[in-house]
C-alpha cells in the first residue's frame, strides 16, 4: 500500500512524538513534585509557567477570543476538566509506582477515540479496536496485586490506581476538548487559557489553605524539579495541540500515548520499582499495544 503523507503528515506526526517525549520526562518529575511539594503547588507552578510563557505569543489573539461566546466557554469547561482531572492523575502518581500509575494513563487512548469517533466523526479500523481490548486486558494484569481471592470487598489494586483511572476518563475528555479547541481556535490560545486558569484556581486554594506563603521558599528548595515538570508539560501539551491540528485526533493521541513505553522503563531501572511477574507482563502487553496502534494509525 501506497502511503501519500503531505508535508501536514509529516509535522503532525514530528509533534506528537516531540510530545511523547516532553510527557516521558514531565510525568517523572511530576511524580517527584507532588511527593515533595504536593498536588496544588506542582499544578500552580505547571499553570504558571505556561501562562507566563506562552502569554507573549498570543496577546493578539485575546481580544477575538472575548468576542467568541462559544470559543470562551469551550476553553471554560476545558479548564475545568483539566483541573479536576490533573489533581485526580497528581493523587495517583503521588500514592503509586511510577511504574504502574504510567500504564493506566493509557486508558485515555480509548476514551479519547471514542469521543473523537462520537462528537468529531473519526473512523477506525476493526484492528484498532482490537488493540484497544488488548490495552485494556494488559492494563487489568498490571493494576492487580493478586488474583487471589479477587473479590469486590478485597483491595487487590495498586495504590493510587483508582485516582489515575477517574483521571484518565477525565484525560480522555480533555484530550479531545484540547484537540478540537486548537482546531477551532489555535494551540497556544487553547493551552495558555487553560493554564492560566489553573494557575489562578491554584493559587486562591494555596492562598485560602495559607500555603502560598511557601511557595518561593519551595521553588528555592526543589527548583530543578519544579523547572523541569513545569517546562517539558507546557512543551507537552503544546506540541500535542499543534499535532492535533496537522492529524486526526485519535492518531495524534495513539503516537502520543507510546510515552509508556519509556515511562514503565524509567520506574524500573531509575526508580528501582519492584513488579510482580504477572504486572510486568501487562505492562508489556500495554506497552506492545500502544506502540502497534501508534504504527498502524499513524
């Protein structure tokens, strides 16, 4: 089969893989935030850094923003899933092993075609659906302490599983919602209005909870970490967003996603993270799925 890829191909493509990347080493220093200086400070000083960086690119853009109604709201309920979701995602990398935590992001990926199949009207192939069953078995082994006695009043999940799962539907949502705001409108509008939105959400709860007081002082102590989580998410996120306005959603989203892949290594060989056998099997079935869809969509 012939493939005829544009020059749009290609750099949709050069994006999401940029994206891959920046969320490899964003989600691990993100994990060492929130440990250190919580899920609030971690999400304000990611916002912050966003809307500080991103605000002299887009100064022109504001004003026709105001005058879209429809624009306006959809980066509103953006940001709001945005925020309830990342904290959601922070609780979960904060209680578990980076790990497993990372493989369970992965159900954004199904939940984030299927919004694109439903709202956006993207059509996938009967394998692509195959792969996605396949993720979601591979992510069934690697969440599970034991088999044994599996039963509903048993706890027989990793900690911090349940916070990245209601996250990754969150994520789901939000992946699409981004895709469709840089659509409409443009990817560093999307991403600025979202992150500054929850830099200000962040700091009145820091500020009510009398933990703002300390957030220089935690800058200053952990500065390598919180320059970097803040940095490569932005870089994240902004390259996701231009990928999704060169490629379909969901093929920008399975190119993506392949982040797992890299993200399971690094908890076992750099954080020393100790897996079960049947956990390390499904992550490797996760990470098998995720980078096949990835090819074969892509």
């Amino acid at each position: 089969m012939c493939y005829n890829f544009s020059m749009d191909n290609y750099l949709g493509l050069f994006f999401a893989f940029l994206a891959l990347v920046a969320w490899t080493i964003g989600d691990w220093n993100i994990q060492r935030a929130t440990r250190t200086v919580g899920n609030w400070k971690s999400l304000f000083f990611i916002g912050f850094v966003g809307a500080l960086g991103i605000f002299p690119f887009i100064g022109g853009e504001l004003v026709s923003l105001f005058q879209n109604p429809r624009g306006l709201l959809l980066l509103t309920i953006l940001a709001v899933i945005t925020l309830v979701s990342a904290l959601f995602l922070f609780e979960g990398l904060k209680r578990g092993k980076f790990a497993i935590i990372e493989p369970v992001f992965g159900l954004e990926l199904p939940f984030t075609v299927a919004f694109s199949i439903i709202f956006a009207g993207e059509h996938l192939a009967p394998l692509v659906y195959f792969l996605i069953a396949f993720i979601f078995i591979g992510l069934l082994l690697t969440v599970s302490k034991s088999f044994e006695h599996l039963r509903f009043h048993k706890t027989v999940f990793e900690q911090g599983v349940f916070f990245a799962v209601i996250g990754s539907v969150g994520m789901g949502l939000m992946n699409f919602l981004t895709g469709f705001g840089s659509q409409t409108l443009s990817p560093l509008l999307t991403i600025w209005f979202v992150h500054t939105a929850l830099a200000i959400c962040c700091l009145a709860y820091l500020a009510i909870s009398g933990e703002a007081k300390n957030l220089w002082r935690d800058l200053r102590a952990n500065r390598n970490i919180i320059l970097s989580e803040s940095l490569f998410d932005n870089v994240a996120w902004i390259s996701y967003a231009t990928s999704m306005t060169l490629i379909p959603i969901s093929i920008a989203t399975a190119v993506s996603e392949s982040y797992i892949a890299l993200t399971v290594l690094i908890g076992v060989l750099v954080n020393k993270e100790r897996l079960k056998a049947h956990q390390i099997f499904g992550a490797c079935c996760v990470v098998f799925g995720v980078v096949i869809l990835s090819f074969y969509t892509s």
